[in-house]
C-alpha cells in the first residue's frame, strides 16, 4: 500500500457559488479521500486533503474535468506530511 500525504491546494476563479465544494467533497468520498474544503473570504476554495499521491492527483483530475478552465483559473498545491489527521472529507463553513 502508498503511504499517504497531505495535500493543501488553493483554487481560484470561479469557484464560489458553482457547487464547486459539494463536487469537491463527491469526488473526495468516491476516491477514499479524506479532509476538508472551505470558501475563503478572499473568492478562493481551500482544500486539505490526505491520501495516497495517485489518490489526491485524482482528485486534483476530477475537479479539474468537472470545472476546467472556465471556472478554475489558478490552484496552487503544496504536498506534506500528514500533520492532522481527518477521518472523513467535509464540507466547513
């Protein structure tokens, strides 16, 4: 089996109001993702996520085929170690 590692990702563009956590938090759920996604209050999304690499570049994938471009104009990810561990993906307010 992987080891797991945790990925911070930013994604920015028309991310806000498109169902775009919900699709986050679906993808995440179908794949064995765990972690979080929340609004920040600057128009962004920010997603922790703790899986295998192959795990979270599927998900970076799904959202990326979901949205594309014309909602997604930037993310930025940073892959860590696992610094806090989540036993599900949830949606924060």
């Amino acid at each position: 089996m992987s080891e797991k590692e945790q990925m911070h990702a930013i994604f920015r563009g028309k991310v806000q109001g498109v169902c775009f956590r919900a699709t986050t938090c679906q993808i995440a759920k179908k794949i064995g993702v765990t972690g979080r996604v929340k609004n920040l209050s600057d128009g962004s999304v920010e997603v922790y996520a703790q899986g295998t690499k192959g795990q979270l570049e599927d998900l970076l994938s799904g959202l990326d085929q979901e949205f594309g471009s014309n909602n997604i104009h930037d993310v930025s990810t940073e892959f860590t170690e696992i610094s806090q561990s989540w036993r599900d993906f949830n949606v924060d307010f």
